[in-house]
C-alpha cells in the first residue's frame, strides 16, 4: 500500500496514473487547494493541523511507502483545527511557512521521519517523465547560447540555496529574469516580449528528490514562445518533463530548442 500526499498541478495526475496503471494498492491524503481527488474512493482529505489523523491513517493502512506530488496548498493557520500531534508540530510548520510552500513540504518530511515513516523519491513510479543528457529538438543551442548557459548555471548554483529560486533567465551572458516564490510563470510575465533569452530551470545542487522537483509541460512550452524564448535546459533525470511527445512537437513546430545537461 503506497501512501500518495497530491496536491495541486498536472505531475500529481500523472503520478495517480502511473500507481493505476501498475494496479498498486494505494490511499490519497489530498492536499489540494479544491479538494481535487474527491471523487476517488480512495482519497482522504485531512487538515494539515490533524497530524495525529494523518499518521494514524497511514498506519492503519500499512502503509510502508509514501511520496509528495503536486503543489500543496497553502493553509490558513489561524483557522486550522489542531490535534494533539498537531499541537506538537505546528511550531515547525509554521516557520518553514515563512520560507515558501516548499519549506512546508519539507518540514512535513521531517516529521514523518520522526514518525518513522519513509518517504520516497516522488518519481519513483514514473522515472519515464525524466530526461536523459542530449538535445531534444531540430533546434540546438550556438556557440554564444553555450556560452550564456554556462553563465547562468553559475548565477542559478550560487542562489540554489534560496528555497524557492529553480530558475534563471539568461539572454548573452546577462541575467534577465530570477524566479522569485511566485514561480516560473510569473517570472516569465516580467519579461519584454521576444526576448530571445534560454529558460534555466534545474533542481538545487543538494535537491531532495522526495520533493519539489522543477517541473515542466505544454504550459511552460507555450509561455516561452509568448515571451519570444529561444531554449529551456534543464538537469537529466532530476525535472519533471509532462507531456513529453506534446512537449517536444510545439518546441519544433516555434523553433525552441530544449536541452538537458
């Protein structure tokens, strides 16, 4: 029995997919900002404040694996009800709150640890929705955009720290764009139409692969062209690539060049 923590965006769907069509047995804690897994019978939908409630399902389930997928969402902690063990680990939830949502995922991994509940790479079910090294497209990256790559994978591992940072821009060795906690989209939203610079989404240098993996798919793919992108790079086996095939049709068909280092 795998126990499956989904929130919110397209990686939780695919991950739910995959246990399907394994036939693992499997239990939902959901996550979700609108309670997205009610229709599955199997789903569950438990305050983050009821820690007592969520470890005593996973064990009364025998549950012996669990794994993150998907953005949680966010709670309003002054209206959440707490149990006991919720009263206990509330302190740690919410400073890593300050830090971004997740800092929340993390802290959630600690405390099942300190439960002794182990918590799996969240695509251990799906290593298919990794890349390995090479280009992607008809496109590649010239001489002056390796250039600019190297560049701003140096900037992007000396902010890698920064819990919520997993992308640059980079445009002729200069910086255009730092993602900040509102995340990829917005950052792109910033930039000045056909700016031709190379999206750099990687995971931090020392990534927890039980969560938080920098995740792209067909929305990514078309934002970069609305914003006149020439290229994404990204880190073999360690980004969530959706929509695969889609992915890589629409980077063709508008001249993007995808990259995986």
């Amino acid at each position: 029995m795998i126990g499956l923590f989904l929130g919110d965006t397209d990686f939780s769907d695919a991950i739910l997919k995959k246990i399907k069509e394994l036939n693992k047995r499997y239990f939902i804690i959901d996550f979700s900002k609108k309670n997205k897994f009610k229709k599955d019978i199997n789903s569950h939908r438990i305050s983050i404040g009821k820690f007592g409630k969520i470890i005593d399902l996973i064990k009364e389930k025998k549950s012996k694996k669990v794994l993150f997928a998907g953005k949680i969402a966010k709670p309003k902690f002054s209206t959440l009800r707490l149990d006991f063990k919720g009263v206990y680990y509330m302190p740690s939830i919410l400073k890593a709150a300050k830090l971004g949502d997740a800092a929340i995922i993390k802290a959630i991994i600690k405390i099942l640890d300190n439960e002794n509940i182990k918590v799996i790479s969240s695509i251990f079910f799906n290593p298919e929705l990794t890349l390995k090294i090479g280009n992607y497209t008809k496109l590649k990256p010239n001489k002056n955009d390796i250039n600019s790559i190297k560049k701003g994978i140096t900037y992007f591992n000396k902010l890698s720290s920064l819990d919520h940072i997993q992308a640059v821009i980079v445009k002729n060795n200069t910086i255009l764009a730092i993602e900040d906690q509102q995340g990829t989209k917005k950052m792109l939203s910033k930039l000045k139409k056909k700016s031709e610079g190379i999206l750099i989404k990687l995971p931090k240098k020392k990534q927890d692969l039980r969560m938080d993996l920098p995740t792209i798919g067909l929305q990514t793919l078309k934002d970069c062209k609305k914003y006149g992108l020439k290229g994404i790079v990204l880190r073999s086996k360690k980004n969530i690539f959706l929509d695969k095939v889609k992915c890589i049709t629409f980077a063709n068909k508008n001249k993007i060049f995808i990259k995986v280092i």
